[in-house]
C-alpha cells in the first residue's frame, strides 16, 4: 500500500465511511501543496483531519465551538488551540505563513469578513487553501436527480433543499463566486480544481442514511468506530478505494485560476490555493 492509499485508511479508522472518503481525498491535496509555518487551522473542529493528515502538529488551530476543541486538544495535533469566531480572530497582523480551512466556509453564513480576517493575519506572500461543495455538490445527487428525471422537478428541488439543510451548507457557489470575494479581501486566486465524482457524491449521499448506526456508535461512545481493525473495515475499504483514487483523478493536472478549460461541475467539491497580494 503506498502513502498516498494509506491516507485513506488513517480516516476511515476513525470516521463514517462517507466521510473518511471525503477527507482523505482532501488530505491527499495537501502532500503537493508548501506549508510554510506559522499554520493556523481556521475551523479546526475535533483535530482529526490535522493529526491523520499532517505528520507534524500545527502551530494554531481555531474553532467557535468548545467541545470539538476540547477533543483537539487530546489529538496534540495543534501547538496552540483557541475558541473563537473566523470574523474576528484573536491574532495580530500578519502573523501567520499558512491558513488552511479544510471544508468549513461553506457553513458560515457571512463568509466575507473571514475571508477579510484571513488576509489580515496572513503574511504578505502567504499561502491560503480551502475547500468547499460547488455547484454539482446538488446537482449530483441521486435522489434529485431520480425525481428530474420522471418529471418531479420541484420535488427534486425540495430534496436538494433538504439535503443541503442537513449538511448545514450556506454556500454551494462556483469558481467565479469565490474568486469575486477573495479578491475583495486582498487574496489572490492562485488556482483550483473540482473533486469528488459524481460516484462518490452517491456513496457521500447514502453514506449520510445508512451511516445512522455510526452516528447512535459516537453518541454512546464517543467514537465512530469502536472496532478499528483491518478484518472489521476489510469491506468499507474495498468498497470505498475505488471512489477515493476516481476523485484524485479529477484533480489532475492542477488547473490555473485563469484556466477555463477545467469543467467545475467535474466534482462535487472545489479545492482552492490562494495567495496574499506581498
């Protein structure tokens, strides 16, 4: 098993398998990507991305809610943890050579002043990648798409409403939508490109109903997954890995922010590297 294939193991251990699907797709994009520290995880929730993910603990990691950061704090995947809102940020100017913020925008209803408090603590010349669902995040799933195409379009509709509801998404937007409010925030779309296919967006749909037992597993436990063996996730692996390497694939070849070529329907989710004007 090479490195890359192993990240998908390291987050199917301790995630639903629709999730560590997603994650370690998204983990594998940072292996080709500069993290020149000071990092700061913007959203860092429970710390497992960052501890299955990089093989160093960041510098700082934040998060409005208290409970994910206390579980953060037990991965020791961060050198320095805080609670607080992305619109204001408990840092100076410019003090920061990285942010990341791995699929979290997307459920911030006011997403600008973020973007605009990122700029202020990146340095000049600093590096800022996030992910986010795109446009196809709704138009790939099954149900929906079933309900089009016998007719029931506004049912369709209501399903994609609802499903988005549950994923708490505020903003499933495209390229062009993003790249408007880095540049008014004084960041520079560096380049992007969609993952996630539209197999894997089906497994990701599903994956949220048939993961329920998972979901009574963490309340009970505090764990997804209570058994992390090999001989128990034999199946889930198997029937996962081919999603995972379908969606690198998409990835490639990186595309340019001013390459219009790259079809952003391709993925359900849009990856972007973005830049502070220096």
């Amino acid at each position: 098993m090479n490195p890359a294939d192993d990240l998908l193991w390291r987050h199917l251990q301790d995630l639903p398998a629709f999730r560590g699907l997603l994650r370690a797709v998204e983990a594998r994009f940072y292996a080709d990507l500069p993290l020149t520290s000071p990092v700061l995880d913007l959203g860092c929730g429970d710390g497992h991305f960052a501890a299955a993910t990089f093989g160093r603990p960041l510098e700082a990691g934040i998060d409005p809610w208290w409970k994910p950061l206390l579980e953060a704090q037990g991965r020791s995947a961060y050198r320095q943890l805080s609670q607080s809102e992305g619109a204001r940020l408990p840092y100076p100017d410019d003090c920061f050579a990285t942010v990341l913020s791995n699929s979290v925008l997307e459920h911030i209803p006011q997403v600008q002043p973020v973007l605009e408090e990122i700029a202020r603590v990146l340095r000049p010349g600093g590096w800022f990648y996030f992910c986010v669902p795109g446009p196809a995040f709704l138009s790939h799933l099954s149900v929906g798409r079933g309900l089009d195409r016998v007719g029931l379009r506004s049912l369709g509709e209501l399903y994609r409403r609802f499903f988005n509801r549950i994923s708490r998404h505020y903003h499933c937007d495209g390229v062009e939508v993003w790249q408007g409010r880095l540049e008014a925030s004084g960041l520079r779309l560096i380049r992007w490109w969609p993952y996630f296919s539209r197999r894997a967006m089906v497994g990701l749909e599903w994956g949220h109903y048939l993961g329920l037992p998972a979901w009574v597993c963490k309340m009970l436990t505090g764990r997804w997954v209570v058994w992390p063996s090999r001989f128990n996730l034999v199946c889930t692996d198997r029937l996962v890995r081919p999603l995972y390497q379908e969606s690198l694939g998409l990835a490639l070849p990186l595309v340019s922010a001013a390459d219009g070529e790259r079809d952003e329907a391709a993925g359900g989710c849009l990856f972007f590297v973005a830049r502070k004007e220096g």
